[in-house]
C-alpha cells in the first residue's frame, strides 16, 4: 500500500484514486524485477495521476471499476484456493450455476480477477442422476386417481407427439400410472417384421451413427468416439489385454469379417419396448452400474464417452455370421431396464457400485449355446426413453440401409448382406 502524505486539490472518489494507485504499483514492481528503469528501486516512488474534472463523466471502463470490487474480490477468491478440494467445490459451485444461468453474461467479470467456473461437464457429471432417476421412478409407480389419467396422460401426448392410435389399448383410462403408460404394447398389426432382410431395427427411435468399427471405437454421433473395451469390457472368454486392437480381433471369429455398429436412440414418446433385431443365440449378459445421464443427441455431442459412464446391460452372443451383442443403455429418468429373459437382473439398484460389472451365463446343462431369440421376439423394456446400440459381426460386404438422423420404426430394416 502507498501512503500519500500530501492532501490533493478536489481529491475524487478513494476507490478510484486507490485503483490508480495499484495499476502504478504493479507497473513500478515489473519495472524492478527486470532491472530495468533506470536508478535504485528504493528511489522510485509511484506517481499519481491528476485527478479528473469535476464536471466529467467517467468512461465505461472506470464506472465498472468504481462499482466492481476488485481487491476485495481478489482476496475471497485467494482464500478459495487455501481450501481443501470438497470444500473449495463447494463454494464454487453457487457460483458456477449463477454463472451458467444469469442472463448477458452477469458474472463473466469474475474471470477478469482469476476466477474459472467448474466446467459444464463437472458440473452435470456431479449432479446426483440415480437417486433422482429413483425418486423418478417411485413417482411414476404411483397410482393416479381415474379423474386425473386422462389429463395427465394427455398433456404427456401432446408434448411428446405419442401416436395413440397405434396402442394396444387406447383408452387412457386404462393406464393406472405414468409407467404403465410408457411400457404400453403396440397392436399386432402396427410394427410388421421384415423378413427379407437379415437385420431389423430392435425399437422405434432415431439413428444417431452406424458404419464400420475402426481402431476399437465407436462412433457416439458424428466426431465423437468411445473406446469398444470401456464399452463392452473384458472378454468373457480371453485374457484381458491392454491392446486395444487385440480385444478387437478377439471378437472376430472369421478373417473375412468385420465388426459393425448402429446407435438407436429412443425419445420420450416413442414405443420403450425393444426386440431381437435377428436370430440369435443370447449366452451372456454384463450389468455395468453407472451414471445415468441424458442420452439425447445433444448431451451426447457435449460428453465423451457418454455411453461407457451411464448404466448399461450388454447381452451377448452368436449368429449365423459370428459375434454378436445388444446393449440397452440406461439414461437420466431411467433408470430402470428390464430383460424378459433374465429375472435377477435389477438396475439403478444402490448395493451396485460405479466403476464394476456382474455377469450372468444363459448357457446350461440344457441350453449349451444359450438361449435361442427369434427375430422380433420381445427382448426387454426401458422406463422413458433410451439408446440401444448394436455390434455385431458380418462379412465385409454388409450394407447398411439408413441415414445418419433418420426416425426408424422397429421392424424396418437396418441392413443385409
């Protein structure tokens, strides 16, 4: 601090003249540590600047100055950084939301003082998705009262575009609550099954990526990748290995072939039932416990590796062609994923820990190779919407039939030989 022992004429306001002050300082010490300057450092003394005229209007650069407190603002923000990690998140973390959410820019001064928000990314990883995603789910158990079904149900149509007509039951009257209605069943005639064509699509939804697997990665949207072994884990089978192109060709059972990929992602107001998308045989299931954020297409561009943090349910198995695996990602709000198949599966369940798998083997003395699924047999249900993502096998020649953004119903074809 300067202390300045002879009174000035018409003195302006001491905020302003102790801001002048400091600039000066800090220019004096910069001046000193080069060893430039000219003379001895104890002989420099900083220089105040002539006050301004009574009658002039400060700029708009010194009018945030005299409303902003800086110093002040610099040693609170400096007794963050003393704090332990815990703590100093959750100091930050007000502020952080105030200034993601606070409209032109409000707070984007603090980072002028050394400030950096928490990351959008930290910040939506640290909300607490299962237990909300639980709390969602009691909700949508509770029974309404009949009076109150048909508005409810109504608004939930409306704003999500659900084509009643083709529900099995249409009388929203029916519905004792917000789950049975997303887990409705379709009429038998709604969802034809192609047979011409080796794969079908497993739900309705819209198709985010597909193509090749190159490198062991996938393809979350277009740009973004996740590693296939994060994906699936170990092989169940061979020894882990850290090479991610061994654990690739671990999965391919002939030279001739490849691994392929489709990314299905289910909105809210489409059919939540997903099916066998061919013949196959199911002889594995892997649960990885996780988090369960928003797998809309958005959120997906915003987080890597989206699909390898939430919650998943990987089946797998063989067909005609090779290796072959359907996986139901789990999302925010759904934290419940259901296999017909498989009754001691339970998901978003809190005894399950993040970051560990539990497997399960369908193969018995009495089905040696698992259990046998029929193209467009009933696979398993989600609780609002989801993704499934499909990796399979098939020789080189195998084509796709799609559009990356393309709305696709279960039943259509996804690709053949």
């Amino acid at each position: 601090m300067v202390r300045c022992c002879k009174a000035l004429p018409n003195p302006p306001p001491s905020c302003c003249n102790l801001h002048k002050v400091k600039i000066h300082v800090r220019r004096l010490r910069s001046g000193n540590g080069g060893g430039g300057g000219g003379g001895c450092a104890g002989e420099q003394h900083p220089q105040l600047e002539s006050p301004a005229p009574a009658g002039s209007t400060p700029n708009r650069k010194a009018r945030f100055r005299l409303q902003f407190p800086q110093l002040a603002l610099r040693r609170r923000l400096g007794q963050l950084s003393c704090m332990s990690r815990p703590a100093l998140k959750l100091r930050s973390w007000p502020l952080t939301i105030l200034y993601y959410l606070l409209p032109f820019g409000a707070l984007k001064p603090l980072t002028r003082v050394r400030w950096r928000p928490v990351s959008r990314v930290s910040l939506y990883k640290s909300v607490p998705t299962r237990l909300l995603s639980r709390a969602w789910g009691r909700l949508n158990n509770v029974e309404l009262p009949t009076w109150l079904r048909k508005p409810v149900l109504s608004l939930y149509i409306w704003t999500f575009g659900v084509n009643m007509k083709e529900a099995a039951v249409e009388d929203l009257h029916h519905y004792r609550n917000l789950s049975e209605f997303f887990r409705r069943k379709l009429k038998p005639q709604a969802r034809p099954v192609c047979n011409r064509h080796s794969v079908i699509s497993p739900s309705d939804g819209k198709i985010l990526s597909f193509g090749q697997v190159k490198n062991c990665e996938v393809e979350q949207v277009k740009g973004i990748t996740y590693s296939l072994q994060s994906f699936l884990g170990p092989h169940a089978n061979h020894d882990n290995s850290s090479c991610c192109e061994s654990f690739q060709k671990q999965l391919v059972t002939k030279d001739s072939n490849e691994l392929f990929h489709c990314v299905i992602y289910l909105a809210p107001g489409d059919y939540h039932c997903f099916h066998s998308p061919t013949d196959w045989k199911v002889s594995h299931r892997r649960h990885f416990p996780g988090a369960l954020m928003s797998v809309n297409p958005g959120v997906a561009r915003w987080i890597k590796e989206l699909f390898c943090h939430n919650e998943r349910v990987v089946l797998s198995g063989y067909w005609k062609h090779g290796f072959f695996s359907l996986t139901a990602v789990g999302a925010q709000n759904v934290g419940s994923i259901r296999i017909y198949c498989d009754q001691k599966l339970q998901t978003n369940s809190p005894r399950y820990s993040k970051g560990s798998f539990n497997d399960f083997s369908f193969v018995t003395s009495k089905d040696h190779e698992g259990i046998p699924m029929r193209k467009g047999e009933h696979l398993g249900e989600f609780n609002l919407g989801s993704t499934i993502v499909l990796i399979f096998e098939a020789p080189k020649d195998f084509n796709f039939y799609l559009k990356p953004g393309q709305k696709i119903r279960f039943g259509e074809a996804l690709g053949s030989l």
